[in-house]
C-alpha cells in the first residue's frame, strides 16, 4: 500500500494533474478571453478578410486604431492577400494578444490593450 500511494504521488513540481485552484485561474482566463478580446479579433479578422490587404499587419493596427476612435471601417475587397495568408501572419501576433489579456486581463479599456499588445507582438527588434 505505501508502494502504492508512493506511485500514485508526484515526485516533482508540476507533475500531475493542474489543482483545483490552477483549473480555475484557466478557466477564468478562458471566460475573460472569450467574452472581451474574441469579439475585438472576431471583428478584426472579418475585416481584413474582406479587405484582403497587402499589408495585413498595418491594416490590422489602422483598423483597431479606427475602432478606437469610434470610426466605423467598412472593408472594401480588394486584390491583395489570400486567406490563408491573412490568417498565416496574423496567427503569432493573435497568440501574443491573447496570451498577454488573459493574463492580464485589464477591466477598463480593453480595445487600447490589444492595440498595446498588437504594437508590442510586431515590434521589430
């Protein structure tokens, strides 16, 4: 029995399955996510895959940067990137912008955190 518990029990930090407490902070993390800055993105992709920019990355800053002053942008489809591509370089900069609200997940002014976040995911170093 004691051989039992032993094997049962993890031998190092992190081993194991996530605490009632750690599935909890996910969970939050994943709500805030997905009721604050998924519609902010949603919107954003929409746009940009009507638009079909060149430029995706520009568009996409110019197009939150409009949001933000209360202008509505209306895509007007264009010749220029294909979705695949759209989607191709917006995905690491999606996955730094998720990442850095669901940590933070900042209650005030949560569109001018994703432009902070976008601007600090493309900065060239």
């Amino acid at each position: 029995l004691d051989n039992a518990l032993t094997m049962a029990r993890p031998t190092h930090f992190g081993e194991g399955p996530p605490s009632i407490r750690a599935q909890q902070v996910v969970a939050k993390a994943q709500e805030y996510v997905l009721s604050q800055v998924d519609p902010i993105l949603d919107e954003a992709i929409t746009y940009l895959l009507i638009q079909r920019p060149d430029k995706v990355i520009d568009a996409f800053k110019a197009y939150l940067q409009q949001r933000k002053a209360g202008e509505t942008a209306e895509p007007k489809s264009q010749e220029g990137c294909d979705r695949e591509q759209i989607l191709s370089e917006l995905k690491p900069v999606l996955a730094k912008v998720i990442e850095a609200a669901a940590k933070a997940q900042p209650s005030e002014d949560v569109l001018g955190f994703v432009i902070e976040a976008v601007n600090q995911a493309t900065e060239v170093v």
